[in-house]
C-alpha cells in the first residue's frame, strides 16, 4: 500500500479514536444535573440532639485552629436523654471530610452552659459566638435567661457575656462583620426584644463594648412542643441598616430600619412577609440571589401538606418558593448561607468546592450541606 494511502488510513483511525474516547470521557462535574449535596449526623459522642444552630466559617478564617474556612458547625440544644435546653455541644464538619454516622460527629466545643440554641455565628478573626437558653429539666418551668459565650478557633472558651436585660434568652443572632469591629444582632425569646451589640475585635477576643435594645414588643409565649416562642431568626442588609426579624408566634417578618444607628426600641418593626406560607418561621437568612429564606417550625399556622418547610420570599415580601426538609412536621430549623463569589469554586470536583448552603433537619438530628445557584 502506499505511503499516502497507509498515512491517510492512520489518520482516520486516529481520528476515530479521538473521538470515541471524547465519547466516552466521563462528563465534567460543572455538567452535572443533580445538585452538589452533603449530609452527615449532627450527633456526637455524647448523644447530643436537637440541633438548633448552624454557621459556616467564613472566608479569611485565621489557619491552625480545629476548625477551618468552610467548615461548618452546628449547635445541640438537647442532650441524650432529648431534654430541651440541656445539649451543651458544638459539633463541626468539613464537607472535604468523611460523613458522620450518629454519635461520630466531631465536637469543637464542650460548653458548661446547656441549652446552646440557634445563636450561633463565627467572625471571620477567628472567634465564635454561641447562645444558651437552659433548663435544669426540660421544661419552661425551669427555663433561665442563658448568656453569650465567645470561643477561640481551637474551641477554647475566652469571656461569657450575661445580661438579664440585654441578653434574656439569646434565641437567634447575626453579625455585621467588619473586621476590627462588629454588630452583633440578638434575639431574646424570653422577653421579645431584639438587641444590638457592639464590640471591638482584638487579638485576645472581641471587647462588648455597648448594648442597645433595638426592637420590642414580639409576641413570646410558652410552647409544649418547642419549649418556648418568640423573636428567633435574624437577618442584616448592610446596604439599607435593616435588620430583618422572624418572629415566630406572630408569624411575620418585620423590617427594623437604621438597626446599625438607633439608639432605643419603638416597637418591632414593619411587615414585610405574612401569609398562609409562614408556619412559625425561625431562622431566616439571606439567599446568595438576594431573597430571604425562613424555617418554618411548624408550631403556628401547620400544615401536615407542607412540612418543615424552607421559605424564599423577596425582601418586598413577594413568595418566590418552598421547600421541605424533612416529610414530618418540626424538622427545619437552623439554616445559613454564603454570600458573594466563592473562592474556591475552581475545581468542582473538589467536594468542598463552592458549599453555599446548610440547613438543619431536627427529625433525623442531621445538617445538609450544599451549593445551590445564584441569580
């Protein structure tokens, strides 16, 4: 055969070649229909249940602690035997990590203080910020007003912060994270007021350096259910110094304008969300397209047709969306988000790569991590 006919013969089967193996080349992640997911049991050894709240660790989180930038923690606020407020731990996941079975998940922090709730959140210095609401049994009857506790990345506890005034069940908080300095936003359940902290960040820890009650007068009342109800999810828009508010037992989302700057509390707010798609809305958080999200808990207004929801509504108060967590009533709780472009999301295969998504399920006492699209 000649040369020109043998060449053009390798060519075609060259050609051939090439292409069957770009067939069957297995597809890029970023491809990919099924969305990035993660879960994994948010019960330690001690048999902690009942997760409440859930952070991620932000980006430029300081390196050679136990925990890590994207990570994410989780707070218990019962113990093994299922007694509300008594669960004194914070466990702590990395999505680069293996999955936790019940009673493996790993403990960052061991807290003297039971009942850690929903009040949870990180600064990006290196310092964590937990709440407590206790009980000595389970029950209202012996509920107390709990306190902030501050804790450094390798889980070592550095200041309490106790106010019966100003910290009267801390439920819920957000921060406004500036570096050197922060708001720190909290809710009280016990007496329906929600606070404004403002501290100094220092290398040793940061420094409470005034407190403010911003808003009053949400409804707060006794559940058999889930101990107790009241204002609960926080969210913060640095743009506009509104702060956005959950309040459960009103079953509504109230607007707090100038939250940064004022000086006292005129009542709770304007509404912005209440209708048939709210059910005791807990936790609520910035969506990474600009939408708020909230957890219903069920305990008002339920729906045995649409439980332990996820709610997205815009900030005007227009509903965009729901989604379950869990198919039994109770189970959605604690949520959070990353806002802004992820850093990481050059490779996705990587696992951790681009996680912008955790929300809590009380039912199975488990945390979802995923990444879901912006706008």
């Amino acid at each position: 055969m000649p040369l020109t006919h043998r060449l053009q013969r390798a060519l075609a089967l060259c050609a051939s070649l090439g292409l069957l193996s770009a067939l069957g080349a297995p597809a890029r992640a970023h491809d990919a229909f099924i969305p990035k997911a993660i879960t994994s049991s948010t019960m330690p050894a001690n048999g902690d249940v009942n997760p409440y709240g859930v952070a991620f660790v932000p980006r430029g989180f300081p390196a050679g602690g136990k925990i890590a930038e994207g990570d994410v923690l989780v707070s218990n606020f019962n113990n093994g035997a299922n007694n509300q407020g008594t669960g004194t731990t914070i466990i702590q996941f990395s999505p680069q990590g293996p999955i936790a079975p019940p009673g493996e998940a790993m403990t960052f922090f061991s807290s003297t203080q039971a009942g850690l709730s929903t009040a949870l959140g990180v600064l990006r210095s290196g310092f964590v910020i937990v709440g407590n609401v206790p009980t000595t049994d389970g029950t209202i009857a012996t509920i107390g007003p709990g306190s902030l506790q501050v804790i450094d990345k390798t889980g070592h506890l550095l200041a309490t912060w106790t106010d019966p005034v100003f910290l009267d069940g801390p439920w819920d908080l957000t921060i406004d994270d500036h570096g050197s300095w922060a708001r720190v936003f909290v809710s009280n359940v016990l007496n329906g007021t929600v606070v404004r902290l403002d501290v100094a960040v220092q290398s040793k820890g940061p420094v409470l350096l005034h407190k403010t009650t911003i808003a009053n007068g949400y409804s707060h009342v006794p559940n058999m259910a889930a101990l107790i109800l009241g204002p609960t999810g926080l969210a913060f828009d640095r743009g506009t110094d509104t702060l956005y508010v959950a309040s459960t037992n009103d079953n509504a989302i109230y607007a707090v304008a100038h939250a940064g700057q004022k000086t006292g509390a005129s009542g709770p707010g304007q509404v912005v969300f209440s209708d048939q798609h709210l059910r005791g809305p807990l936790a609520l958080r910035f969506a990474p397209n600009g939408d708020l999200l909230a957890a219903n808990g069920d305990a008002v207004n339920a729906d045995p047709l649409h439980p332990s929801e996820i709610v997205e509504f815009t900030k005007s108060g227009r509903f965009v969306r729901e989604s379950n967590v869990d198919s039994s009533q109770g189970g959605a709780f604690g949520i959070d988000t990353v806002l802004g472009d992820d850093e990481h999301a050059g490779d996705d295969d990587d696992r951790a790569a681009a996680f912008n998504y955790a929300v809590i399920d009380d039912v199975t006492n488990s945390l979802a991590v995923l990444k879901v699209p912006g706008r």
